[in-house]
C-alpha cells in the first residue's frame, strides 16, 4: 500500500511540475488588463495562440515589473513576456520569440523647459524609471545611479501618479513610446509630456523568453511552437 502511495505521488507531483509558469506586467499595448480585469494585447494574444497550439498546460499571471522578473530569474518552470532582448540579459534567459519593437524615450513636461542632447547631459536631472526595466538596466551601465539621478518605480502606473501629483519631484521620465500613444487618458493630455530623446539608438526588441534552467521537453515544445507560428506570418 506504502509503495503504491509512494508511486501514486510520484505521477501527481510530475504531472503538476508539467504546468508551465507564464510572468507578465501591466504593459500597453503589448500586454495589459482592460476594464473587466482580463489580459488582452497583442504580444498576450500571440503568446496564447502559441502555447494553446502546443498544448503546453500553462497559467499566466500579471505582476509589477521588478517581481514578474525576479520571479522569471529565479524559478526553473517560469517564462517571462515582454522582455527586452538586451546583452546583458542574454545570458540569463532562453529566448524564444520576438514579440515586438519599442522606441523608448526620455520625457519631460512641456513646462519645464528641458532640452536634451546626450545621456551624459541626462545624469543632472531626476529620471523616473521603472525599476529593472531595460532601461533602468541600461542607464545603470552608462554610469547613472540610483537615488541619485534615478528615481525607481515598480509600475508606469506609478511614474504617471508621480507625474500628475509631484510632477515638482523629478524632472524627466523614461518610457516607450508605444506606451505614451496607447495612454489617451486626461493625465497625459493635461500634462503635456513631450519626447527630448531616444533613451539608446540601438534598442532591444521585446521578446518571449523563459528560465535558463527551463526542462529540456518544455524548451523544445515551445521552440516547435513558435518556429510554426513565425512560419505561418
């Protein structure tokens, strides 16, 4: 009876380490939840047509951004979308597909009066970034520092209440430009946010990519999976 539990617990535990962990943040247009709570954009509905069609068992939760890549980072069954495919993170994931292309900006309201030429121009001012976000990432390699001329936040949700309440406490801020067109919300038109610059000529496409560590099974289901769907575009 022991040996047949024992057997019986081995199946379960192996068919439950089968389901796929799929990591995502609030992020339109690519990914984001609309008013009924449900996750819709593009880079979402392409990440479920591919993993349906494979018939990966999966879940896909929605997370600020600095937990939704720790959590990509550090669990072996966990994939990550939409990340940007930058090289010092290419080491540290599987990547599978891109999803789509951003052109990031510095921003600063109209008002203030800023005029940018340089990144090294950039480190005199206060930057609102999202923490672990490509470009946080990427301005901490090109000598910014944080809490000192980098302001982190875990959500653009929260960049833009900064924005709208102590807009007084920071001077620029850093966001697609994607993410700017999709916000037709009376925040953005009353406030005037107006691009200085590209935050790096050369940016990183934003991908579906998974755990280094991921199962050799799941690495090859998802690389069959989206080599189809890229051959059907």
């Amino acid at each position: 009876m022991i040996k047949w539990c024992f057997v019986l617990l081995l199946i379960v535990s192996q068919h439950c380490a089968a389901k796929l962990t799929v990591v995502t943040e609030n992020f339109a247009p690519a990914q984001y939840l609309d008013a009924n709570n449900n996750l819709v954009g593009d880079a979402a509905d392409i990440v479920r047509l591919v993993l349906d069609s494979a018939g990966i068992d999966y879940s896909i939760s929605v997370n600020d951004w600095s937990m939704t890549y720790n959590i990509a980072l550090r669990d072996p069954q966990t994939c990550i979308f939409s990340i940007s495919r930058s090289p010092e993170r290419e080491s540290s994931f599987v990547w599978f597909a891109k999803l789509a292309q951003f052109d990031t900006n510095f921003y600063s309201l109209k008002s203030k009066g800023i005029v940018l030429t340089s990144l090294e121009q950039a480190k005199q001012y206060r930057i609102a970034v999202l923490k672990d976000n490509y470009s946080h990432h990427y301005l901490l390699s090109q000598g910014f520092k944080e809490n000192e001329n980098l302001m982190l936040f875990n959500s653009f949700d929260n960049i833009f209440k900064i924005i709208r309440a102590r807009s007084s406490s920071i001077d620029l801020v850093v966001i697609p430009a994607q993410r700017i067109n999709h916000e037709q919300s009376h925040l953005l038109n009353e406030l005037q946010l107006e691009p200085l610059m590209p935050i790096n000529v050369s940016q990183a496409p934003l991908y579906f990519a998974c755990n280094k560590n991921l199962p050799n099974k799941l690495k090859q289901q998802l690389s069959k999976a989206f080599a189809l769907y890229e051959s059907q575009l």
